[in-house]
C-alpha cells in the first residue's frame, strides 16, 4: 500500500517496535543493530538507499572483473565531501551490507576526488527525475491537423512571378 509508511511501521512509535526486536536479538548485555532500508525497483535508488546514514549524491554503474575473471555489477558511491566514512561504515560494515543486499559491488568516493578524476556520473536528482518520469510518463499530446487554405489563381502567378525572379537573380552568369 502506498500510503503506509513502511519504515515507520517497522520502527514503531518512538522506535518501540525495532527497540524491542533489537533487545531480543542481542546477547543481554549488547543490543543487535538493526537498519531498515526501503526497498526500491531501480538499483540506483535501492544501492543509495541501502548506504544510508551515508549522503550518497550520484552514483556510476557499470562492471569490473573479479579475481575469477567473472563480470561482477559495480557501483561507484559518490558522497557528500567528508561523508565517506560515514557510508562505508565502521571496517566497511555499510557497503558489504549493501553488496549483500543489492548483489554490487561497492566502493565509495567523496565528490572533490571525482570531480578531480573527471569522471562521469549520474546525480541523485537525475536518478530521481528519471525514475519519475520512467513511472509516470507524461502524456503525447498529438499536433491537430494542419488547416489547408485554398489559394486562388491569381495569387499563385503573383508568388510564381516572385519565385521566378528570385531564382534568375541567385543564378550565377557564367562569363
């Protein structure tokens, strides 16, 4: 349904709901960490969304080889300047969840460094807007028939006349 708030009902009021699952899961004295990452059909958004507390603000796929020699679907996070640590996590926790969740590989960039690098890739709000647009596609408007004027006779031998001249005048004299 999509006007439940999905995450929202999984951490309840106050967070009792992920509070008490999270006391349950733990071993008495520590409590399990538990995220919720909001499921979306386009990888972008899911990869973005799965790197959460990180500000992902573009992202490049594409696919690099693994040390099989097998394709593997790569991702290149662009964070936020300063934001890098914060995505990949404490010893690289948040993007091998992310990997296990989304199937990419991961690495993480901060937004100077790739601007240095020149490389190119697609910005959080592009990813939105075609998303948006990929979802809800605007409607074709059809162009009316055009309207045909009947031209009298004599108009056309004035616009012939006209025609004629220009074309006698362009034409280059060969000497």
């Amino acid at each position: 349904d999509p006007n439940v708030d999905a995450c929202g009902a999984c951490i309840g009021v106050n967070g009792t709901r992920i509070q008490n699952i999270s006391q349950n899961l733990g071993n008495g004295r520590e409590k399990e960490k538990i995220d919720i990452v909001l499921y979306d059909p386009c990888i972008e958004l899911y990869i973005i969304e799965s790197l959460v507390p990180g500000h992902v603000i573009g992202l490049q796929l594409d696919t690099v080889i693994d040390n099989n020699g097998n394709e593997v679907p790569h991702a290149l996070a662009i964070t936020k300047n300063g934001e890098v640590s914060t995505t990949v996590g404490t010893r690289g926790v948040n993007v091998f969840l992310a990997y296990k969740l989304t199937g990419y590989k991961i690495d993480v960039m901060q937004l100077d460094d790739a601007l240095k690098q020149g490389l190119t890739f697609m910005g959080l709000e592009e990813i939105k807007a075609r998303v948006e647009l990929s979802r809800n596609p605007k409607p074709v408007t059809v162009a009316a028939e055009p309207e045909f004027v009947e031209i009298d006779e004599e108009y056309n031998e004035e616009l012939e006349e006209i025609v004629e001249n220009e074309i006698a005048e362009e034409t280059p004299v060969e000497v």
